[in-house]
C-alpha cells in the first residue's frame, strides 16, 4: 500500500468515528432532560437516532474501510462488531416505535395530525429497517469474509 | 489502487460529489442563519448550534475531497488544501472561544430547569468543534508534508539503490 493509500484510509476512519460520536451525543443529549420529561427525552432519542440513519451508515463504513484497510483480519472483526452493535441501536428503536407508548410520544412531537404522523412513523420505521438489515449484512458479510488479505 | 489512480476518474468524481456536499449543506446552513448579527450573542450561540447540526455531511465532503486529493497528487493541489485546513482550524478555535463565552452569557438567561439541556448542548458543540478542529489540523499538516505524485512505500522506494548496486558490481566484472 502507498503512503498516500494508507493516509486516505486514515482520513476516513477518523471522518467515520467523529460521525458515530456526533451521532451519539445527538442521541444522547435528550438524558440531561429533567426527570418528568422522560417521555419527551425518549421522543428526542429517537428522533435523533431515526433521522440519522444514513450518516450512521456512512460513519460506520468510513471506520469499516479504515479499520480493514489498516489492520486486515483484526479490523475486518471489531468493524464487523460495530456494525452488529449498531444493528442492535437500530432494532432497539424499532422496537420502541412500535411500542404504543413511544409510539405515541414519536407521533405526537414530529406531527400536527394524524395522517402526518402516520407517514412520518412510516419513514421512521421504513429508514430503521433498511439501515438494519445493511448493518446486519455489512457487519457479517465482515465477520466472516473479512479475514481473507487484501490484493497488494 | 494504481489503476484507479492513473485514470483519475475515481479522483475528479470524488471531488465533484465532495463540491455537491459543500454547497448544499453550506446552503442550508444559510437558510437557517440568514440575516446575519454578529452584534447578538444570542445570534452567535443559536448559529454555531445550527452548524453542528451539518457537521457530519460537511466532514464527509470534506473526506472525499481529501482522497481525492490524494489521488490526483498534484503538489499545488495538497498545499492549497493544507493551508486551507491549518486556516480552518485556527478559525474553529476562534468560534470555540466566542461559543464558550456566549454560552455563559447564555446560561444567565435561560430559565433554571433548562440550564441543564443547555450545558449538555453546548458541551456536544464544543466537543465537535475540538475534534473537528483537530481533524483539520492533522489533515492540514499531513496535506502540507505530503509527498507528491504517490510515492510508494519505503520498501518500494529502495527498489532503485538495489538496481543500481547490481548495475555497478556488473561492471566492475
């Protein structure tokens, strides 16, 4: 690999893990809201989350391409874990959009009526879903058939 | 690698969708601050908030245009660009301390059970500007060091002593 091949992969998995953590706080911010608000801080969460799912994405293949490129096998498995533990983030919204209560408080925040509000969850689950399954089959298709070594 | 590097392709599409990011999001970026007063701490506070919301779509574009750069390998090219991030970062630690010192102006004015969204709020802000300053820097240094025209690696680049070695042991018998 060239100096400058070697410093491109650098640049993304530094780009990629500085996406993950502004993604993160987004999602996390809505915590330091009072107790009270609890619902309204569930609601932010995963507005946050749902309306980030693309840069999730990017953020996660930026570490992928820089993580395997770099360090081979090794990269290949933690980016593998990245992308399942990003899954897991994405299921556990899903699950919370359907169920009633966050459902509701989701539905409530992003819509003024209700056939706003069903296409706004639409979208919401509709991105969750596709982002799923692409983390799930980037994050196996690494774990598994990462290890083999790159073309020099 | 090579091949992709020789045709450019790879390397003038990377820039054209990296110049496609800039714009749009620079654009929303406006719609969401326009009309401009600096004089409005307030302003100040709520507009470097509406920046970090386009922080990662503009350090994507920002990462296609740096392979890019890379690929094309033009000395002129990586010098411009690397000054134009050590700018870039000394700019962003500038906007860190005016956010700094309107986020306390701003915890003054704010009722008592919000304080706590704010800090976290602003203290996300912060952070990216940190990182992101830091990751222009280290691409603006790296740019302005770089090697130009895709020199190989070490091992590659001793190739040519070895030839050369031989060559002379060659003539000597």
């Amino acid at each position: 690999m060239t100096d400058q091949a070697s410093w491109a992969f650098r640049i993304w998995l530094f780009a990629g893990a500085i996406v993950l953590f502004d993604i993160a706080t987004q999602v996390l911010i809505p915590l330091s809201f009072p107790i009270e608000n609890a619902a309204a801080a569930r609601s932010a969460m995963l507005q946050a989350l749902l309306s980030n799912v693309t840069f999730v994405v990017l953020g996660a293949m930026g570490i992928a391409v820089g993580l395997r490129a770099l360090y081979g096998g090794a990269g290949a498995r933690w980016s593998g874990l990245l992308f399942l533990v990003l899954a897991g983030a994405l299921i556990g919204a899903i699950v919370a959009l359907v169920t009633n209560a966050d459902t509701g408080i989701y539905v409530q925040s992003t819509a003024p009526d209700a056939g706003t509000a069903q296409r706004a969850l639409a979208r919401a689950a509709t991105s969750a879903i596709a982002g799923t399954v692409a983390l799930v089959g980037l994050g196996v298709g690494l774990l598994v058939g990462g290890k083999e070594e790159l073309p020099a | 690698m090579a091949e992709l590097k020789r045709s450019g392709f790879l390397a003038w599409g990377l820039l054209i969708v990296a110049l496609v990011i800039f714009v749009d999001q620079i654009g929303l970026l406006t719609e969401a601050i326009y009309p401009l007063r600096l004089g409005i701490a307030q302003w100040r506070f709520t507009s470097v908030g509406a920046a970090s919301l386009r922080f990662s779509p503009l350090l994507l574009g920002d990462a296609l245009l740096l392979t890019s750069a890379v690929f094309m390998g033009a000395r002129g090219w990586l010098r411009a660009l690397g000054v134009v991030h050590v700018l870039l970062a000394v700019a962003m630690l500038g906007v860190l301390v005016l956010f700094a010192l309107d986020a306390i102006q701003m915890r003054r004015a704010v009722r008592l059970d919000l304080l706590p969204g704010l800090t976290a709020g602003s203290a996300r802000v912060a952070a990216m500007v940190v990182l992101l300053a830091a990751f222009s820097l280290w691409a603006g240094i790296k740019l302005l060091r770089a090697p130009v025209g895709g020199q190989e690696s070490r091992n590659r680049g001793q190739r040519p002593l070895v030839v050369g070695a031989a060559r002379g042991e060659g003539e000597a018998s």
